[in-house]
C-alpha cells in the first residue's frame, strides 16, 4: 500500500514537463528568472487552485522552481520512502487492532451469558475448565502485546515520563533552597508527597502510608546509602543520616526517582501487562532480578571463591540497575552496559 503515485509511467511524465521547460528557459532564461523572482514575492501557489489536476500543479512547481532530473529522482526516492515507511507503520497498526477485536471477540465469546435455550443462566466452569478455555484467548492476547510493544514504543514513553518528572522537580517545593529549609519531619512528608507524584506519571503502586528510616554510616568506599526500595513490603526507606548531611541531602530527590523506578520493574516482572515494556525488556529485568544473577557491588569471599566478578561498575551496569539511574537520570559510569534497553545511545 502506498500512498501516491510513483508508477515509470507518472516519473516519465514529470521528465518531460522538465525538458519542456527547460527549453522555455534557455530560450527566455533572464524574462524567466524575473517572473520567478516577482512570483516568490508576490504571488503564492496554492495547491487548491489546482483542485482536480494535479498534474497542472506539477507543471507548475517544475516550471517555477527549474527543478532537474536529478532533483526529481532526489525527490520521489526521498517522498516514496517516507510512504513506505508510513505505509508500513499503518499497516501494523490495523493488524493490531485486527487482533485486538478478535482478542476481545474472544473474550466476549467467553463471557457471554446467552444460553442455547435461550436463558440467561451463564455456564458455570471450574477453575481448570475455565482456565483451559482461556489459554488460548491469552496466548492470542500476549501475542498481539509482544507484537505491539516494542523497544521503540517502550522508549517514548520512558521519555515522556522522564521528562514529566524532570518538570515536577522543577517545581518551587522540590527546589534545592526551599529542600534546606525544611525540619526532617517536614523532609519525610515532602518525600512521601513526591512518591504519590512519581506513582502517577509512572503508573506504580508505591505504598505511601508510611516512609520508612534507617541509620546506615557511610560504606567502605566512602559511598552513602540514600535510599531503598523493598519489594517486599513495596515501600521505601530513606536513610536519616543522608536526610541530616546537609551538604549532599538535596540529591535524595533523584534517589526517590530511582527508587521507584525499580517499584516499576519489579511490577513489570510480576505481571509484564502492568506497564508499557517490551518483551526483551521485560526478560532482562526478570533474569537480572534473580538473586543469583545480581550484583550489589561488594565482591564477597563466596564470589571470589566461585569465580564471580563483583565491583561497582559491573552493579551499575546491570540491566536494573542501569535502567533505574539512566531515568533517574545520575550519572552513569562510562563503560559499556550489559543492558540498556530504552536509554539505547
């Protein structure tokens, strides 16, 4: 499908209005240039003025812009690859939403409740019955969702939230001046008011009754802790003492970013329709996620013992980890990542 005509037969024609004019203009060349000159100032083509015969329009453009034959072969390659591309890309999308009706046909196939003896009663099925008759629906439904989003998708809509948080940190509450005149009380409200903004634009479901503390000392590389997220209890913790360093506290806005955005994954891993990831994605995580595949940095003796490499630029690039600052946006170390997903460079 294609969505203008590019047929020899319609380039054939545009070649010879060329020629044509081309011979006007080497007859009549300084009159020609004058009327062009006084036409670009004064008068306006209009394709509506063309309605009907487009083919008189295309005379004209030739005629006042002098095109060439090499121009016009520039032109209809450069326009009939912008059509295929968008010729493909509507495609696609009909035959999603093709799928989608026949997914959503399907189930509405299994929950309609018209009998064959034309009650109203609705089949009553046990859990395996039901299941078994719904396995397929889903297969079909994940499919058409694998086929949907893509990284591409997955990667305009990461940057569409990161720049909705880059616009709610903007804010005159969230700046570094107002951040240093708040008590630590006052700081925890604020914090918990910022996960409820972070849950909207990225759609989690962060628990905001509660903002939990912790009293943790620098590490061993010198390094702070400021905050944690806990899937197990899906809420975070911040820790007092990055709160009370006056100095560097202020960053711990990002850190929320981050914090939350591992809420994200970890809600993608557990039910991958929850969020708009792809696939791949979606794999990454799930893999990096596993206790024995991720690293927090610190080589242990048990590591080294197995042959397992373990520093921080290995746990900074690793598929959650690298996700989670990248849209954070902190700064990432400069070495190639194991993943990058959406923040592809």
């Amino acid at each position: 499908m294609t969505l203008r005509d590019f047929s020899e037969q319609a380039r054939q024609r545009l070649i010879e209005a060329i020629d044509r004019h081309k011979g006007e203009d080497e007859q009549w060349w300084l009159f020609s240039r004058l009327i062009d000159a006084v036409s670009d100032l004064f008068i306006a083509e209009d394709i509506k003025h063309y309605a009907g015969d487009i083919a008189r329009y295309h005379e004209a453009i030739i005629d006042k812009k002098n095109t060439t034959i090499e121009q016009l072969n520039d032109i209809i390659n450069d326009v009939h690859g912008v059509d295929v591309i968008y010729s493909e890309y509507i495609r696609s999308i009909n035959d999603s939403m093709t799928q989608l009706a026949s997914i959503l046909g399907s189930f509405s196939e299994a929950l309609n409740t018209n009998q064959p003896d034309g009650s109203l009663a609705p089949i009553l099925r046990s859990e395996s019955e039901y299941q078994a008759f719904m396995a397929p629906i889903y297969e079909q439904r994940d499919a058409w969702r694998a086929s949907f989003i893509t990284r591409e998708v997955e990667r305009l809509f990461d940057l569409r939230a990161q720049a909705q948080v880059d616009e709610l940190l903007s804010r005159e509450e969230y700046s570094r001046a107002a951040w240093y005149t708040l008590t630590e009380t006052e700081k925890y409200e604020l914090l918990l008011g910022l996960i409820a903004e972070l849950n909207m634009i990225l759609g989690t479901k962060v628990d905001i009754s509660i903002l939990n503390t912790i009293d943790q000392e620098a590490r061993a590389d010198g390094t702070l802790l400021y905050a944690v997220y806990s899937a197990a209890t899906n809420q975070i913790s911040v820790n007092r003492i990055a709160i009370n360093n006056r100095g560097d506290s202020y960053y711990i806005h990002r850190f929320m970013v981050h914090e939350v955005r591992h809420a994200y994954q970890y809600e993608t891993i557990n039910n991958p329709a929850s969020h708009l990831v792809s696939e791949e994605t979606c794999y990454q995580w799930s893999q990096n996620y596993q206790s024995e595949n991720y690293r927090d940095g610190v080589q242990s003796e048990e590591e080294a013992a197995q042959g397992i490499e373990d520093n921080y630029e290995i746990y900074v690039s690793q598929p959650l980890e690298y996700d989670a600052r990248a849209f954070a946006r902190r700064e990432q170390v400069k070495m190639p990542p194991v993943y990058q997903g959406s923040w592809e460079e």
